[in-house]
C-alpha cells in the first residue's frame, strides 16, 4: 500500500507545523482586512481549459475525469480560476473585494523538492482597485508574513505589458510573444546557451534573436537602464504602470526587499500587468515561496463582457515550499504547556482539571497510557512541556494536585486553583 506519487499524509508534529504556518497567513491576511472565501475543487472542463485561463502548459497538468452524467469536469490547478468564476457568477458584489483562501490544488506535473501533484494554495487577491496601490499592499503584506515566518524574502517584481512592449521594440512578432517571454522566465535555470537554444526554436530572424541575447546578456539591468537603451519604451503603457509601483515602493523603503526583474514574466498566460514572485533571501532554498501578478481581463471575459474589466491582482503563497523550509524549526511547532497524569483510580479528577485548564485557554495534554512514570516526565521534559500535574488517589481525596515545573525542577502539592493560578501567570 502506498500514497499516490507527488501526494503525502501529514500528522504529528509535521501537521502541527502546518496549521501554525496557516494560522500565521490567516492572521497576517485577516490584519489586512481580507475575507475568507472557499471555492469548488470541482470545475467544468469548458472553465478551467478556456483560452482565459492558466494557458497550454498548465492544461498539461489538469486532472480531467467525467462524472456519471457524462460531464467533462476538471480537478482546480489553481484558487484563481474558481474565484474568477465566483465574481463572475455574482455581478451584484461590491466592489473592492479583498478575499483570501486557504486550499488543496491538483497539478500532473513533475514531483521534486517542495513541488507535489497535491497540494496547498494560500492565496489573497483584490478586485476593484486599477491603481499600482494593490501590488504594493500585497507586496507589504508577502513582506510582513514571512517576518512572522522568520524567513527573509526578496519580492522580485515585473511588468507584462511592459515587458511585451520591450520585446516588440525588439521585433519579436506578437505570436512569439508569449512563448519569448516564457523562455526569459527561465534565464536563472537554464542561462544565457539555454536561452539561444530554445530561442533558435522559435523560427525568428537572426537580427530578433541576437537582440534578445544582447538583453538577455546583462543581469543587472534597472527599469531606467531599459529605457534608456531601449528608445521609445518611457511613455508606452506598461513602462508608466512600473514607473508608478516604483515610486510606491520607493516610499514605502521595500526598494531593497523588493528589486525590479525585467526578465520575469510568470508562466501563466492570463496575467495583464505587474507580475511578482518571492523567493528566499538567504539563496538556501531555489524554489519559489510564492508569486503572483494582475489579471483585469478575466471576469470580464468569463462573463462575456469583453468591453468591462474587472482589475484584479493575486498574491500566492506556496505552502510546501515553506515548509520544506521551516520544518526543522521546531520553536515553530505549538505544544502543550501542561500535561496532566491520574496515578491510581483518579481519571475523573484528572479529566476535571484539564478541562478547567482548557477553559482558562491552557493548551493541556492527558496522559492515560498508565506507563512508568519516569518515562512519562522524560517524554514531557523532552517535548518541551513545561509543568506536569499529578493525582494521586491521596491528592485526589485531600483536594490537591502535585504541580511539577520541568524547567525550575521544583514540585509542590497544592490546590488546583494554586496550580491554575500558577501556570496562568508563569506562561
């Protein structure tokens, strides 16, 4: 027997990690005054496969399978394509809508370190602001959830639209266009002879694809150094959409944690505008910690209103990344702060107490295994629990507890309001 590949249980102290890291994410979005949302793993084929959605390589990927209606449906690759469907379905919201969710996502896709076949999204998007403001909230917000995590992060930004009208200066035809910018996505994988080789794929004139490795070539290229080298970029559209995060970020002080990349581009087709991903500072981890972009065009589209746009933009955290980081930070794991033993016939009285304490929101273990005593102390001393609370039958009939404090190594019989008492005001 065994787990379907790319997909994995999680329990113990690895869940533990798990749902303290959600919790993290989930107050840092809730600080952000973003409302929490759950959209269908189930979709329509016709949904998920459109020309609106994730593009050709995630349709690649896409669990597809028919229901005993003989429906087409398809497992969610993504939490951004249901919630497209969602507004679309609900044209009466008012807008702005800043939403999060938290969920399981399905890609047939190659399994290596921190990437699986199922897995967890925690995803934020905001829909109604047109404005630079939202990127540089969501970019606020990445920043201030992986301070929390104890993880720095750089947040690397681009823009699509400008960066299509860079590659137009350079002559790549607007057919070309998608699949160039998806191959200078991959410049830090494959570098600049991976780059020729896939360009030389693409049937383009030697004169177009010399200048792409020309800008390829450079690593160090700032938005002004662009438009500088690049002439009439400096008023086109995309060019005064970055003009206008940098300065937001400029004065915001994120200019350091937060770098142009005008190579970057993200994989999926659907993104319009500004496109970030965050990646770790410290270069020990070379996968992405989460990414995400603007995407005006596809509620309209969803809903047949080619001539609206409904300005979006996401931000997504992966979940399996983070914790491929973090889990071997066990100070990030919550454990119990007490755990209380019954020595002889006194389970209610144990029962009693831990309830009292769960009640004054003391996160309380019971141990009811009957094993050695020792061997009950040397777990709790190792697993980091602070204070034991024994009842034996004679503490049980003179209404007393013996608290024991692992760390002071000290031990006294008390009542247990002392005991309460104790613990409240020394955690």
């Amino acid at each position: 027997m065994q787990n379907v590949k790319g997909t994995y249980d999680f329990w113990g102290q690895e869940q533990a990690l798990r749902h303290n890291i959600q919790a993290t994410l989930q107050d840092v979005f809730e600080l952000y005054d973003f409302e929490g949302t759950n959209t269908t793993i189930l979709n329509e084929l016709e949904l998920l496969t459109s020309k609106y959605a994730g593009g050709d390589e995630i349709i690649k990927e896409m669990y597809q399978l028919t229901d005993q209606g003989k429906r087409q449906l398809g497992l969610r690759y993504d939490l951004t394509i249901p919630f497209a469907k969602l507004i679309a379905m609900n044209p009466g919201f008012s807008l702005p809508i800043k939403r999060y969710e938290m969920g399981k996502v399905f890609r047939d896709g190659p399994v290596k370190r921190g990437r699986l076949r199922e897995f967890q999204q925690c995803d934020v998007d905001v829909v109604g602001i047109q404005g630079p403001e939202a990127e540089a909230e969501l970019m606020q917000l990445a920043i201030e959830a992986f301070r929390r995590l104890e993880i720095p992060v750089t947040v690397k930004w681009n823009n699509r639209r400008f960066l299509g009208e860079l590659l137009e200066s350079m002559g790549v035809p607007s057919q070309e266009m998608l699949s160039v910018m998806l191959t200078l996505d991959k410049i830090e994988k494959i570098g600049p002879t991976g780059i020729q080789e896939e360009l030389n794929t693409k049937g383009l004139s030697k004169q177009v694809t010399d200048a792409i490795l020309e800008f390829a070539a450079k690593k160090d290229w700032t938005f002004v150094d662009v438009c500088s080298k690049y002439e009439g970029l400096e008023e086109r559209p995309g060019a005064v959409e970055v003009r206008a995060l940098q300065a937001l970020i400029q004065s915001l002080g994120l200019s350091q944690a937060c770098p142009f990349d005008p190579f970057l581009s993200r994989g999926l087709s659907f993104y319009t505008g500004t496109v970030y991903e965050i990646f770790d500072a410290s270069l020990s981890y070379g996968s992405s910690l989460g990414a995400g972009g603007r995407y005006d065009a596809i509620i309209g589209q969803l809903i047949g209103r080619n001539d609206i746009d409904y300005p979006t933009v996401g931000l997504s955290f992966g979940m399996e990344s983070i914790m491929e980081m973090l889990k071997n930070r066990a100070n990030l794991v919550p454990v119990a702060s007490v755990l209380v033993i019954p020595i002889g016939d006194t389970a209610p009285e144990a029962l009693g107490i831990a309830a009292d304490l769960r009640a004054n929101g003391v996160r309380t273990r019971t141990d009811f295994s009957k094993r050695k005593l020792k061997k009950s102390l040397a777990s709790a001393s190792s697993q980091g629990i602070r204070y034991v609370i024994l009842i034996g039958e004679d503490e049980a009939r003179a209404g007393k507890v013996r608290l024991k404090d692992m760390n002071e190594m000290t031990e006294s019989v008390v009542t247990a309001e002392e005991a309460l008492y104790c613990i409240e005001h020394s955690l």
